[in-house]
C-alpha cells in the first residue's frame, strides 16, 4: 500500500511540475506559484506581435520585412509545426509597423499598428486598427492621431481592448474598449494611467497586460486587486491565449530572437489530489490484476 501511495504521487507531481528545456536569452525572474514556465519557441527574427486561432495555428509579422517598407505582411505557421512560415495575408500600410494580433469568434483577425519610429509620414504617436476577415479582406477600423494601439484583444461580444502610447511621451498610456457595433469611433477609456505594452483576454474573460516593468498583471475576479503573474529579465511586447488556456509572451528586445515563453495554468489542490487518488486507484487495481 505505501508502495502504491508514492508511486501514485510521484507520477502526479510529473503531471504537475513544469516542463524544463533549454534556456532562452529571454526569461522567467519571478513566477506566480499558480503559473509554470517552458520556453515554447524561438522565431528566429523580431516580431511585435502573435496570435493563435483555434486550430491552434500561430500568426506573426516580421519587422525586418516591413518596418518603414509600407508593405505588411502577416506570417502563418500550422500547428504542431512552428519552424516554417507562409504569407497568410499582404497589404500595403502608411503605418511603420504591426503591434498586435488577435482573432475574435467568428475567424476575422484584428491588427494595430503604429507609427513609432518612423522618420516621415504621420506623427510618431500615430496608428490604426485594421480587420482582415475570413476571406481576407483587409478593412481600416479606426485611425488614432494622437496615441498608438499597441496590441490587441478580441472578445466574442464585439469589443476590442487595447493598449494606447505616446512615443512623444512613454509615462502615458491607458487602455482601451472599441465597440464594433458602434462604429465609426466611440472612444471609453476602460482604466487610465496605465503604460501597456500588450494585452490578453482569456476565456472567462480576465484581462492581463504587459507593463514597460517586464511584468504581467491581472486581477482577481473577487477582490479586483492587482496580481503579479510574471516578471522577466526583458521587455514584453505582446501577450496572447491559445484554446488550451495558456498563456504566451513575446520578448519586447530590440534584438533580433522573437523568444516565446508559455506560461501554463498549474491545477488547483483539489484537481492534484484527486488526480493523485486515481493514479493510486490505478496502481492499487494493475497490483489487484496480477494477483
């Protein structure tokens, strides 16, 4: 019987413990005990922004290719796959570059982008929202003058929430929920005083955002008190779900790399001990077998 209990929790703290692989320049410094971390993927080149759409199908952008060029493209990868890219979708922009990437339920794919670096055309604190639909048509939503969408989250009701920057002034910033039923522009600003540089909507709808402190914070859904979900030893550029519930951050260095770090869900005590009860049922009924 003690034999069987140690077996069974030694299998379950497998199940639970975090996967370890071969460090990336861009880590992990602090972790929330309800989080672990893997390092998922290394693209290889600087990106701003991902996505996965439900099939679990990774999108980026790769700003060698397009900052300043006034040519965007949007790269795909197929699940499972991760290494080799296509072009899912092209348009020519006024903007410098793409900030974030997000799909909503019904497939179409929200992309900001922003001015930010650019030496001519509009004002650096410029940027805009574009839609790309299941059939590819690429639409301008909204044109912002003033700040800078940096990422992007939708969400099944018809809403968008965005970071919005000034490159004139990098101590502003606040959040933002566009109404897409009421259209053209209806600007609320949804919590101010908050210099974002990437944001997330899970699926019971809690929002997490990447700070210019390397951080990512949510809230609990009880208290509304801010939680400290992870810190890292660089900047975060942008922060996206997959359908599993896990969470993905994209390295904000200025360096070419475009690291990605999974941060997964760790089980609530009460899932780990009755996963270690069946691993122990398990074992008691293969040595019930034998006999």
């Amino acid at each position: 019987m003690k034999r069987n209990l140690l077996v069974g929790l030694s299998i379950a703290l497998l199940v639970v413990l975090p996967f370890s692989a071969q460090a990336f320049d861009f880590s992990v410094t602090y972790l929330n005990p309800m989080y672990s971390a893997d390092d998922f993927l290394s693209l290889g080149f600087r990106t701003n922004a991902m996505a996965f759409d439900p099939a679990g199908n990774l999108y980026t952008n790769n700003r060698a290719t397009e900052s300043g060029t006034g040519h965007f493209s949007i790269l795909k990868s197929n699940a499972g796959d991760y290494t080799t890219f296509s072009t899912y979708a092209s348009y020519t922009s006024q903007m410098y570059t793409i900030s974030g990437l997000d799909f909503d339920q019904t497939g179409s794919l929200f992309v900001t982008e922003v001015n930010a670096q650019a030496s001519t055309g509009p004002t650096r604190d410029a940027g805009l929202i574009r839609e790309i639909t299941t059939d590819l048509s690429v639409n301008q939503i909204e044109y912002f003058t003033d700040f800078r969408p940096t990422g992007v989250a939708a969400v099944g009701d018809g809403m968008l929430y965005f970071p919005g920057r000034k490159w004139s002034d990098p101590n502003w910033g606040n959040l933002y929920r566009l109404d897409l039923s009421e259209l053209p522009w209806t600007e609320e600003i949804y919590k101010e005083n908050r210099v974002a540089t990437g944001i997330a909507i899970d699926a019971s709808g809690r929002m997490y955002i990447a700070t210019r402190d390397n951080s990512i914070w949510t809230r609990d859904p009880v208290t509304d008190q801010p939680i400290l979900v992870a810190t890292f030893n660089d900047g975060i550029e942008e922060l996206t779900f997959d359908s599993a519930g896990n969470l993905y951050v994209l390295e904000g260095s200025q360096e070419a790399g475009g690291d990605i770090i999974r941060l997964r869900p760790v089980p609530e005590p009460a899932t780990m001990l009755l996963l270690g009860s069946g691993l122990i049922g398990l074992a008691g009924f293969r040595r019930r077998f034998k006999k």
